[in-house]
C-alpha cells in the first residue's frame, strides 16, 4: 500500500480538481457563481463516485489501520468495556425518566 499521506494527498487534489474544473467552466460560460458552484458540486459529487472509489478505499483503509495501530487485545477488551458502561449509563438515565413520568402527559382533569 502507498503511504497514507500520499493517498490523502491525491484523493483530496482530484476531489477539489473534481470541483474547480466544472465551476470555472460553468463561471466563464456567464453563470452566476452561485449556480456554478451549485451545479459544479453536484458535477464533483458524481465523479468522484464513479472514478474514485479506489483511492477512497486506499483511503478508508488508512484511517483504519491508523485508528488501530498499537491497539492490543487488552485496550480492545477495555474500549468495548467502556462503550458498554456508557451505554447502561444512558438506559438508566432513560430508565429514570421514564420512573418519575417526566416524559408522560398528565391525564385530562376530570369535570
């Protein structure tokens, strides 16, 4: 795999490449920028799907190898233990409330 900086680096030149060329292209043909940008973005948008999915994978695959570097079975055991206790935290939060009826309407008055 090439160096993670250098998938970055090409990856974000050719989505901003993606951009620049059709807005420049739609501003010098006489439309309003607003619209150029408008249009040119939804020309990048459907470029980049179609011509880079590779270096969006070389990409991804960067951030995930980086996101787990250095992580032993023991910090993974630890960061699920962590999620789980926050996790219980808020059910019992949402538990509370739904105890003390803050979140149930009050029955109509009767007459």
């Amino acid at each position: 795999m090439k160096n993670p900086r250098t998938v970055w680096i090409v990856y974000t030149a050719l989505r901003l490449l993606f951009f620049a060329v059709p807005f420049a292209v739609l501003y010098l043909l006489g439309i309003w920028p607003w619209l150029s940008a408008i249009f040119a973005a939804l020309i990048g948008f459907s470029l980049s799907i179609i011509f880079l999915s590779r270096p969006r994978d070389a990409a991804s695959a960067s951030i995930y190898e980086w996101r787990n570097r250095e992580r032993t079975p023991d910090s993974i055991v630890e960061d699920e233990a962590a999620d789980a206790a926050e996790a219980a935290e808020t059910q019992s939060e949402v538990d509370a409330e739904a105890a003390t009826g803050t979140d149930t309407p009050e029955a109509p008055a009767s007459r």
